[in-house]
C-alpha cells in the first residue's frame, strides 16, 4: 500500500490521492479547511436552470440525506444563507445528451461555500457527482475539503452494456444502474435488447417478435420512453442494439421466414453461438428490417444505432443452395461478404430512419460508410484498424465484465495502448473511448449489480480520466470506499448478505459469510460446461452470491506486500484473527450442511478454507518465534495451497493468496532480513527468541490439528 501511495504521488498531487474520488478529476488543488455540512446547509443557482437541473440538485440533495443521515435540504433558495453551495450554470444542455457536447465544470470548495460552475446542465451534473464523492464525516460533523477542481472528460463516449435478453432485467435493475453510472459520469448505455434468448422490447408493427420472443419478459414501449428518459436526465445517451443477421433465434420464434433455413424455431435456452441466421437474399427481409428499424428510430432518440453482426455462425448459409447460387450471382465468393452485402443495405434503411450504425468489430469487412462506429471486442487490432481506416471506434475488448476479472485488469486496459499507440494524431481522434460488456449467462437481476460494480467505476475513470491515473493501488485504495458508496444510488452489489442467508434457510449466515469473504465467483469461463446451465438454470447458489473479488483478501495481501514481519512489526490484528476464522470455518459450516444441498456443496471449499487457515496460523507461529521452518516446508505448504487453490463450487478460494504472501516471508533471505537465522532446524529445536509484541493482544495459540499426515503437530 505505501509503494503504491507513493507512486500514485509521482501522478497525482498527494492531496487528490487521498480523497475517494472516482473517476479522478483532472486538475484537483489543496486549500485550507473544510466546508460544514450541516442542517443549514443548502443549494442555491444563479444563471440558466430548468427541469433538469432541478431535479439533478434534488436527487443530489436526497443522496446526501442518506450521506449523512440529515434531512434534505429544501428546495433551491436564489439567494440562499451560507455555506451553501452555489450552481452557475451557463447554458442549457442538448435535449436529448450528445456525442462530444460539453461535460467539463469546476468546483471550488472553501470554509466558507462552494462554487460549482459550468457551460452547461451536463457539466452541473458531473460536478455534482464530484461533490457528492468529498462529503466525509469530519473533527466537527460532516464536511466538504476544501478544493479547487477543474474536470473535463477523456473520452466523449463512456459506457456500458447491458445484456437483457439471456437474462431479463426488470425496469428497476436497469434505472438503479443508470443512476450508478450517472454517479461515475458514464455517459452511454448500450441496451442489448434482442439475441437468441429473447427479443425484448415491445414492437407494435410485428408484436410476434416479444409474444413468441420473450416469455412475456419484454419492455414495453412506455417503459422503454420511461428508461430513455430517465437516462437523459442523468446525461446518458441510450444506444439499443438489435444483433442481426447471427443471434436472431428469438426473432424466428415469430417470423421463422426471416431465418435462412424453414423452422419452427423455438426461443434458445442454451448458451452459445447456434446457427439460424437471417436470410440476407430475400427482399422480404429487408421489407421486415426497414418497418422494425422505422419504428424502434422512433422510439430511441439516440442517433447511433446498434445492429450486433458478431458471430455470424454461416452454416445455414453454406447450406442453402438458394443463398449460395444468390452468392454467386452477386459475386459474394465467401460468408463474409455475404454478411457486408447485408449489412450495407441495413446501413441504408438506417440512414433512412436517421440513424448511423455501430456494429460489432465483424461488420469491419467490406465497404462501410464512413461515419459506421466499429465496437472492438476479439481483440485490441481491429480498434487501431477502424481508426486507420477511417471509421470511429470504441473499445470493449478487455472490459468484459462477464469474466469477473479483478479491477486492476480493466483498470490496466487503455483505449489508447498496444495498436493504438501506433495511430497519428487524426487516427487516434477516432477512438471515442470505449465500453464495458456485462453479458448475462450467469448473470441475474439479482446478481447483476455485484458483477458491474465496484469494477466499473475503476473503468469509468480510465475513460474520464487522463491516461496518467493509472496507479493501481491508489484506485483500490480508492474504489471501496467508491462501492460504498455507490449503494446510495440504489444498487444491490453488496447486498449478497440476504442471498447468503437464503442458502442457510433464515439461519445465521456468519460462516457462509466467512467463506464468501474469501471466495471469489469464476467468471464465465469457469462456469461454462460446469454444469449443464440454460436460462431455466436458476442462479440461486453460493456463487452467485459471492463477490468477482474479495476485498478482504485484496486487503489483507497489501497489509503484507513489502513488509518483514518480525517481532518490530508484527502482523495486523485482523490478519491474525481472519486465519484464526479460516480455520474453524469447516467445523462451523458442517452442521448448517445437514439436509441443505447448498451447503453440502461447499463442504470441500469449508475444508480448503481450514487447510489454507492452518497453514498461515503455522506460519504467524514461526514468525511468531522468530523461527525458520524445517527445510522445504514452504515448498511443501505451497504445493499445498495449489490444490487449495483448485475451484470448487465454480469458487475460487482467493484466501490462498494471502497465505502465500504469509509463507514468502518465511523464506531464507526474508527471515533473513527480518533478523531470523536461517537453517533447517527443525522448528522445536530451533533456537527460539522471545517475540516482542506485547503491544499487541496476541490471541491464544490455536490448537491445530493438521490434517496432513507428515505436519509436525506435537510442536504447536
Ligand atoms: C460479443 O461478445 N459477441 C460481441
């Protein structure tokens, strides 16, 4: 944690480090004090306001009644008493948010007010969330630091996408999402709306799409205005995306004509890439497209429109001859050309309904127009490639959140890097920033928040943010306190306690609650042919209640990272007291296990968790005794920790990463450099020195009953 904090210095100004904002400002400067925020406080404007702005400041005012546990304060006052904060807006913003339009403002905090000045209602928006972030209990009750900021984004499209058709996500899921992203100044949300799962927005024109399409889980067009225009007060952009000509088995469960081969066809239930494809030779499809396509324009006001293209599967067409001799007779020699064929007549409909196209990095073959927006997702080439030629892109390779990898992964991962680097400055310019995927597999209403959040807000700042933050401890130092307070949105990522608790049938969940600390949830890869899944699959269990990344662990890891343990500096308290907990977790779960097959499941992880325990409380004992091990007994233990490591429960046991940092400290030149002779005593005969650490409650030596065979029990 200090390596990182002093090399988050080296970018940042130490003051701006220390405050939890996210994303990071672009210019943040110390001043002296603090402004209260206390029951007199309040918002006043002066300059342009309007419904918009009014509702953002009383959305603002409620999130920090729940800040701070004070009442709201009353409405905006023109003049209003001090401190107050002051909102000078100059101008309105667009009507509906557009790509490039002004987002940049400034906020001054002093003992005395604060200022919060911007071009336009967007800017007011952003620079409210930034204050929001400072509001922190202080010396005297609730507080601002004083500050002077100046903010602008990186990137003019910063966004996330939402797959709702292999998982339906209610109107609620989406809104308490939308407000999350407002919060980190995302500023597009891309609405995977149909696949082969589910077509699910309501279309008057052919309404067998969401009657045969969506089991009755489809938005209707009320709400679908509803969500647009929530989303447009908060300064996001909706893009929806309807995948054609590939996964488009949903659509066919009502216009199996539209398919390249006869049907019926049944909504998809599986998960994969599944072979009917639109059929690009018939005009009628065309006809269908162009009264779809007219009237979803209508109803999504966002000039960008999404039509997927990825993973056209090609079977059906290789096997149609009627599609094969069309090929031919039009000079389309491959698949490939077959799909750019189709996907410049589907660029014309949508020019025709005002719409310019963004399609997925396979849309990239064959001449697209100019103005066509590539989305990158196999790989980081084809976003330098779009650029160079021509086309905007944006980048969603490596910001796939379905693989719940940690934060730092994403965070590592510039739109401007690798391929891109290389581009000019006009190539580059085309690279509008990028996107987050959350693809719902195994994903639920219920689990959704946890697999976006707190990852995406540490994506949001490296589309906001200037390329130079880019310190990974500082944003993990930053990004729970971030997640924290994300939960004032609305959003359900930590609330995975009532989920634990089902699984115990309303019994205390406090072991569950140990184990899930210590686990982390594999993402798809690990999911996938782990059992046999479908969208009737409920995601009911110990993994899906469990974090991508276990801040515990990330936690306890960085209490070790850079520091000999020796009796001058002894381990954390709650290091210790957290492997005591890891290593009765076995003996504590077993009895919630009898007749509850959710518990039962994890009995192997419960007793992993009790290795990996024993092992580290073996470990603090040597340290504890300024005692080296017996020799190869690291080795030994880290062999160990690899099968512990081994998933279980598609759970990752992210508690081994902390015992072996632990055990590298019992290395020779570590013990070393801790002032520990290094030999191959066995441990009882070892010369023993007195720890010194009485300034510490030492908790009593635990009794371990290891359960190798060759441990040396008889010395604990
Ligand atoms: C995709 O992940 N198939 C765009």
């Amino acid at each position: 944690m200090l390596r990182g904090f002093l090399v988050s210095l080296l970018i940042l100004p130490a003051f701006a480090a220390t405050l939890p904002l996210m994303p990071m400002p672009q210019k943040v400067t110390a001043a002296a004090g603090a402004m209260k925020i206390d029951s007199t406080f309040r918002v006043a404007t002066t300059g342009y306001s309007d419904a918009r702005l009014e509702a953002a400041i009383k959305r603002f005012t409620t999130h920090l009644a729940q800040q701070t546990g004070q009442p709201p304060v009353p409405s905006p006052q023109s003049p209003a008493p001090s401190p107050r904060l002051l909102i000078q807006c100059e101008n309105r913003a667009p009507d509906y948010p557009a790509l490039n339009e002004d987002e940049s403002y400034q906020l001054d905090v002093s003992p005395t007010g604060a200022r919060l000045i911007a071009h336009t209602v967007t800017g007011v928006l952003r620079g409210l969330e930034t204050f929001s972030q400072l509001v922190r209990p202080g010396p005297d009750g609730f507080e601002a630091p004083a500050v002077h900021i100046e903010d602008q984004p990186r990137f003019p499209w910063r966004g996330l996408m939402l797959d709702v058709a292999r998982h339906w996500m209610p109107v609620a899921v989406v809104e308490r999402n939308l407000n999350a992203m407002a919060a980190v100044k995302l500023n597009v949300f891309h609405w995977h709306l149909s696949d082969d799962q589910g077509f699910r927005v309501e279309s008057k024109r052919y309404p067998k799409l969401q009657e045969d399409g969506s089991d009755g889980q489809f938005y209707t067009q009320a709400e679908v205005r509803e969500v647009v225009a929530y989303a447009r007060d908060r300064g996001i952009r909706v893009v929806p995306e309807f995948d054609i000509p590939g996964h488009t088995t949903a659509w066919f469960a009502g216009y199996p004509e539209l398919a390249s081969a006869p049907g019926p066809y049944r909504i998809e239930r599986k998960w994969g890439v599944f072979r009917p494809t639109m059929d690009p030779t018939r005009e009628e499809t065309y006809v269908f497209l162009d009264g779809l396509i007219g009237e979803m324009a209508a109803l999504f006001p966002d000039p960008f429109f999404h039509i997927g293209g990825d993973e056209v599967a090609g079977t059906q067409w290789r096997q149609s001859s009627s599609i094969q001799s069309f090929a031919r007779a039009h000079g389309l020699s491959s698949n490939q050309a077959l799909q750019a064929y189709f996907n410049r007549r589907v660029e014309k409909l949508l020019k025709k309904h005002g719409k310019t196209m963004v399609g997925w990095d396979e849309v990239l073959a064959g001449d697209l127009a100019p103005e066509t927006v590539i989305q990158s997702w196999r790989g980081p080439a084809s976003l330098a490639e779009a650029a160079s030629k021509g086309y905007r892109s944006l980048l969603s390779f490596g910001y796939y959140l379905d693989h719940l990898e940690p934060a730092s992964m994403a965070y590592a991962n510039d739109p401007l890097a690798g391929a891109a680097a290389t581009l000019n400055a006009r190539q580059s310019a085309r690279i509008l920033g990028g996107e987050a995927c959350m693809w719902t597999e195994y994903v639920s209403p219920e689990t959704v928040d946890s697999r976006i959040w707190p990852t995406m807000a540490a994506i949001a700042e490296r589309f906001w943010s200037a390329a130079a933050v880019r310190d990974v401890d500082s944003m993990y130092a930053r990004l729970p306190i971030v997640s924290r307070w994300l939960e004032w949105t609305g959003l359900q990522h930590r609330a995975n306690q009532i989920l634990l608790e089902r699984l115990t049938g309303g019994q205390p969940a406090g072991p569950l609650r140990v184990l899930a600390d210590a686990s982390e949830a594999l993402g798809i890869d690990g999911r996938r042919g782990a059992r046999a899944y479908s969208s009737l699959v409920p995601l009911n269990r110990f993994v899906d209640a469990v974090p991508p990344e276990s801040e515990l662990v990330r936690r306890l890891v960085e209490q070790l990272v850079g520091q000999a343990l020796s009796p001058a500096n002894p381990p954390t308290p709650e290091l210790r007291e957290t492997l005591s907990q890891w290593s009765g977790i076995e003996s504590q779960l077993r009895p919630l296990a009898a007749n509850d097959s959710f518990i039962t499941e994890l009995l192997p992880l419960a007793a992993n968790l009790s290795m990996a325990g024993n092992i580290g409380l073996r470990a603090l004992e040597f340290l504890d005794k300024s005692q080296a091990p017996p020799a190869g007994w690291v080795d030994e233990q880290n062999r160990e920790l690899d099968r512990l490591e081994k998933p279980v429960a598609e759970v990752r046991l992210a508690a081994v990463r902390v015992v072996r940092r632990l055990l590298t400290q019992l290395k020779p030149q570590a013990l070393a450099n801790a002032g520990v002779r290094s030999g191959n005593e066995p441990p009882c005969n070892g010369p023993l020195t007195v720890p010194n650490w009485t300034s510490l409650a030492r908790q009593p030596i635990i009794t371990l009953k290891l359960q190798r065979s060759d441990s040396k029990t008889e010395c604990l």
